[in-house]
C-alpha cells in the first residue's frame, strides 16, 4: 500500500519565538486565531497551506527545534 504525506521541512535552530510569534501572546484567545498566525515569521505561506485535518502533515525541522523562547527568560 502505498501513502502521500506533506511535509514543511524548516532549517536548523526554528524556536519559539517563529513557531508562535510573541506579538500574539495575549491578543489571540481561540485555536482557530492561534493557528492563523502559527509559524508566520518564518514561513508566511503557512497558515494558507495547512487545513485542519490534515493528520498525515509533518512539521520538519533540523537542531535545536523549539529552541526555548526569549519570552521564557524574565
């Protein structure tokens, strides 16, 4: 049996800051704005491209993925 998948394959060294812009951190309240804005730094055609259910996406990427956040620091 043979499948097809998708993935978004990002370099090395994709934190927090990219995943989830701090921007939004205390503005956007449902998943649906959350997501809208999910990966928007670094891959802006993202959220276009990725439709809920898509169950078989990956997100790929290289060292350090979701590097803590300068935002954890206080």
């Amino acid at each position: 049996m043979m499948t097809t998948h998708r993935a978004w394959v990002y370099g090395d060294h994709v934190n927090t800051d990219v995943i989830f812009p701090g921007k939004y951190t205390y503005t956007l309240k449902t998943p649906e704005e959350i997501a809208s804005k999910a990966l928007e730094d670094l891959d802006p055609t993202f959220p276009s491209r990725y439709r809920p259910g898509m169950s078989s996406s990956q997100d790929v990427t290289g060292a350090v993925a979701a590097a803590g956040s300068r935002r954890s620091r206080h």
